[in-house]
C-alpha cells in the first residue's frame, strides 16, 4: 500500500461536515481525519474497521467515509446519539476486559483496519493490543496516533515494534504523531528514505566525577540526561556510534532494541583519554581560576571539553567506518529535550544527503566581530562571558572529507582562543571557522529547538531566524548571508512548510 500527499488532497470531507464535533480540527491542517479518511475509502464498502476511542467521533467520522461499517469503541458514551450516518456503530465497552475482547475476539481479527487512540496514552495498554494483534496473526492495519507527542507513547510502544512492521506517516497525518503497524503487508510513502548510508555518532560521560565538578554540576544524577531522554536517540534504527565510559556499556546496550544491536558500535573509553583534556587547568585559568562559566555555571571546563571531545570521536567513527557511510552526523544522545518534531524530521534531514558541513545557524554575529576576540567573548574574556552562541552544535552533518576538515577546524580555533585567553563553549568556534571556510559548510536556519526540524526547510518558528539573523545580517551589511536566509524562508512558505503573512512575504521579498 503506498500512501501520497496526491492522494491525500484528493479526499473530500465535505460530506462529512454535518455530523462533525469539532469543525477546526477537523478540517485544519496538521490533524489525521483526512489521512483516516483516505484509509476508509482504501477499505471500502462492505468491510469493518475498529475505532478504540470514539471520545467525540470525529474519527470514526473520517473512518466511515469509504463505505465501510465502523464499530466505535469507548468506555462512555460520550457522543449521546449525535451520529445520523448509518455505518457507525458506536459501542459502550473496554477491549481490555478480557470477557469483552473475548466477545469481539472475532470482528476485531477480520477487520480491515484498527484506529487505536485511548487515554492516557502511556503506551502500555496499546502495545498490549498491539501484540494480542500480531500473536492472532491480524492481517489488517493498525493507525496508532499520538506516538511522538507523548513520551510513553514513544518509550513504552512506537519504539518496541519492530521497524519492519511500523511506518511513520506523521507528515500526512496527526502534527502529535501518526504511525502505522501492520504485519502482513508494507506500507510505504512516497520517497520514503534510506538512510542506510549514514553514521550517526553520540557519546555519554559522567561529568559528576570530574575534578572540576561544581554543586550545579551534582545536582542532577549522573545519568540524568540519558535515563530522561537518551531511549530516542538509542531506538534509532541506523548506524549507531556511542562513545561512553565504561561503566556505562552494559547501560547502553541494554536500551537499545535488541533487533538494532547489529546496528550499533559501543566504544567504552575513559574521558580523560580525549587528547584536548590536558587543557582543562588552562581553560580554568582562563575563567579566572573558576571552572563554570560566568554565564552558566553548569558550563565547567569539563562540560566544554566534552563538547569539543565531539570532533574526535568523530574523526575516529571516520578513520575505522564499521559501517563503510558516506555521510556522518553528530547527534546529542538527549537530542528529544529539544523537541519531537526532530525525531519526527531526522530521516527527511538525512534523506539529502549534504555533502558540505550543516548545521543550524540560530544568531548572526558579524566577522567584524568574531575577528576581534576580547570583543567576541567579552570584556576580561571567559571569566565574564557574555557572548552567545551563534551556530548549533547539538547536531550537524557532513560528507566523510567535509566533516573531517571541518572537526579540524574547530580544534584549530579552539586552540588558538585557548591561547589568547578565551573559549566558552564549541558552538562559539563554528562561527570562527564558518567566516575562515565558508566552501566547506551548508548551513540552514532555526533555533536551537529546530536543530532538526528546519534542516530541509523552515517548519517551525521562522520568527526567530527573521530576528536573529535576517535582521542583524541586513544590519551589518552582510548581503551573501541575507539572500540565503530570505531565499529559505521563501521557498519553505511556497512550499507549505511554515506559513507567512503578506507583509513579512514582502519584507523578505525585498531583501532578496
């Protein structure tokens, strides 16, 4: 079965417009009726699909609009009698009794199709029934909505079914995450990608037990970040590169699926073992004899030299390429802090396989500046930082050879700001060596929160770009990066990827 955004706009809900609860939803954009609409005319007359979740019907709506008879489940009645078509069947009933479910054992294994969207979407409950499916051989399909919004949702079902058996067809359906299950046939999208040419490479150190560790540093666990957020990154299905300490190996394998542990390499190493550790006193006296930042106390010297352990351990992933890539991303292992959509855009990002070194630039600073260190960094250097951090280093891209000159580049700067008195933080260098090189990058626009999700176009807040780089590139006469900056904005309206109204259109138009 191929889905398409063709056939997607092809449906018509207007039919439907009389018997519907919640008129915004149902016809705005981002919502999944018409993606379930487009899978009821696919069932068609004559066979039966399950609601679990009537809640106000508006999906069994959208479900029975092929034809087909909809038995819609819910522990309440919470439609009291609103439905006229006569191909819905609105039940009062929990599927997860077992008498009930017993009852239904039948009609639920010969349905065509099952919509499962139930409170409170932890997630448990739904794989639950998603395994009953599959142990009793259902060769229908099952539409799972809510995977990404919800962080259960994510742990406890989307990433414990076997990606051979899922699809995520979020970008037709729900802007909260619409996935697809099914274990007799594939579904597949238009240009779904593959991404098998990729390496992605992570790391994970216990900075608690670092000599430098301050009190903000202790305050949470020392594996607070990957026990909160690191099942995303490590339930990936790609070439996965963790670097750790030891201690942590087992912790690491034990997260990831087990039917992706042939994709994925684990590097167990101490983090003193990173060749730019042995400036740690030098980055301290730098700060004028204090470890953290003055601008974020959680910013040690170790915390900065772990940033800059990136460039390494992806030159290593480079050198030895267990996975014979093309292409290397460094992604942050806490990466879904930042947002689900990222998750959501991940593959659509790799799927362009950008030879040059991408990444998010979020705040123009002019070279005027960069060039000129005690202004860049601050009066008194990093002991009063004040500087912010202009290009995003929580992911970024690149080909082999544009990744390795560039992981060059960074240690280069950060060696030469180190000498002069200064460094705060990597993201600070990627400007330095963006204006040195600008051949070697690719850049697209966001903010931190984008790092993904703008990658192939401005999904997201476009307000921030047009404010923090648009305005002060316009503003320090910088006419190369405006039109790139404008020319995405632009492309990524036309293309329905963000919306823009008439005057900043024009606005971004007329610095072109």
């Amino acid at each position: 079965m191929l889905l398409t955004r063709g056939l997607l706009e092809k449906v018509d809900l207007e039919p439907l417009r009389p018997y519907v609860a919640n008129h915004e939803q149902f016809f705005g954009k981002r919502e999944h009726y018409r993606l379930l609409a487009l899978l009821g005319l696919h069932v068609g007359p004559g066979k039966t699909i399950i609601d679990i979740g009537t809640h106000q019907g508006d999906s069994a709506l959208a479900l029975s609009l092929g034809g087909a008879e909809v038995e819609s489940f819910d522990i309440t009645d919470k439609i009291g009698g609103r439905f006229s078509r006569d191909n819905i069947y609105p039940q009062a009933a929990d599927l997860w009794d077992p008498a009930t479910r017993a009852r239904w054992r039948a009609t639920l294994l010969e349905s065509s199709l099952i919509l499962i969207d139930i409170d409170p979407h932890e997630g448990t409950r739904e794989l639950e029934m998603v395994r009953w499916l599959q142990t009793n051989d259902y060769r229908g399909i099952i539409v799972l909505d809510d995977i990404w919004y919800f962080k259960q949702m994510r742990d406890n079902l989307w990433y414990r079914i076997e990606p051979q058996h899922r699809t995520d067809v979020t970008m037709l359906g729900h802007w909260s995450g619409t996935g697809i299950v099914s274990f007799s046939q594939r579904i597949e999208l238009e240009k779904m990608h593959n991404t098998s040419n990729w390496t992605l490479v992570t790391g994970y150190f216990d900075l608690t037990k670092a000599s430098d560790a301050n009190d903000a540093i202790r305050t949470r666990p020392a594996t607070h970040y990957i026990d909160e957020h690191g099942s995303s990154v490590l339930s990936l299905d790609k070439n996965l590169i963790v670097f750790c300490d030891p201690d942590l190996e087992e912790k690491i394998w034990k997260m990831r699926p087990k039917w992706l542990h042939k994709r994925m390499l684990v590097i167990p190493m101490s983090f003193e073992s990173f060749p730019l550790t042995k400036y740690r006193d030098q980055i301290i006296r730098n700060r004028g004899g204090q470890s953290g930042c003055s601008a974020d106390p959680r910013n040690t010297a170790s915390y900065y030299l772990f940033c800059m352990a990136r460039y390494a351990m992806l030159k290593m992933v480079i050198a030895d390429n267990p996975f014979a890539s093309s292409h290397f991303a460094w992604i942050n292992i806490c990466i879904e802090r930042m947002g689900f959509n990222n998750l959501v855009h991940l593959d659509e990002a790799l799927s362009l396989n950008r030879d040059r070194f991408s990444t998010c630039w979020i705040d123009y600073i002019p070279r005027a500046v960069t060039d000129d260190l005690p202004r860049y960094f601050g009066e008194g250097g990093c002991k009063n930082c004040k500087s912010g951090c202009s290009m995003c280093s929580g992911f970024f891209t690149g080909s082999a050879v544009h990744m390795h000159l560039v992981c060059d580049e960074v240690e280069r700067v950060f060696q030469r700001c180190l000498a002069e008195g200064y460094g705060h933080a990597d993201e600070q260098l990627f400007q330095i060596v963006h204006y040195d090189n600008p051949g070697l990058f690719d850049w697209y626009i966001g903010d931190y929160q984008q790092m993904i999700t703008n990658y192939a176009g401005v999904y997201e807040n476009p307000e921030a770009p047009i404010r923090n780089l648009i305005a002060r590139s316009i503003a320090a006469g910088d006419g190369e990066v405006r039109r790139k900056a404008c020319r995405i904005l632009l492309d990524s309206h036309t293309s329905g990827k963000c919306e823009l109204d008439p005057i900043t259109r024009s606005r971004l138009e007329a610095a072109l």
